[in-house]
C-alpha cells in the first residue's frame, strides 16, 4: 500500500519508515526502493541520541545494484527532536542506512518520504 501525504502544493509518497531502537554503534539499513520518477528523497529523523558522523546515508543506484551515489548527514542532538534531510534524486532505486553513535537508543523513528 502507497502512503501519500499533502503538504502545500506538493504531496509526498512514504517509501519507508522504522521505529525499532539501536544499541550502540548499531545501524539499520532499509530495503530498496523505487526512486525513478522522483525528485527529492527526503528524511524525518527522531531519535534520543546523537548518531554517528556522517551516520545518515540517502544511497542512490542508477542500476539497482550498485550504491554509488551517497548523500551523507549527521544526527547530531541527543534531545528528541526531529531533523530533516533530503537529496536530489538521480538514480532508480534508493536506500536508507542510519548508523547509531556510542551510546544505546531509547528513542528512534525514521521516516522516507520521495517528493514528484
């Protein structure tokens, strides 16, 4: 099922999203996803502690098979507040990988939304 949320003039299609907490220096990475026909891939991140450097990965692959493109943020508050980030699509399938930092969650939520 194809979540579609309306915000504005533009509307934004959910391709994943991830509640389960991770311990220390843990990561969770998602499942591929189509991206061709997209123009941004955008990320709401709400987690407890601060995530590794560079620990935001928005991977991109133009074959479906190789991740070369890779946009890369750091979550960097440890006070539950969320942070967006966002690429500009230029490939067809797209991946998430978030890498927690030192210190076990006890709160994280993702969300992956492409933007037509």
């Amino acid at each position: 099922m194809v979540t579609t949320y309306h915000s504005g003039p533009k509307s934004a299609v959910l391709f994943d999203s991830n509640a389960t907490v991770l311990l220390a220096n843990a990561n969770y990475t998602s499942a591929a996803f189509t991206i061709a026909g997209f123009d941004q891939i955008r990320l709401s991140v709400f987690a407890d502690q601060v995530g590794a450097t560079d620990g935001i990965e928005i991977q991109q692959s133009p074959d479906g098979t190789n991740y070369d493109k890779k946009s890369l943020f750091t979550y960097d508050t440890a006070s539950d507040v969320e942070q967006g980030f966002f690429a500009d699509v230029m490939g067809i399938t797209g991946k998430i990988k978030f890498t927690n930092g030192a210190t076990n969650q006890g709160t994280f939520r993702i969300y992956t939304f492409g933007v037509p």
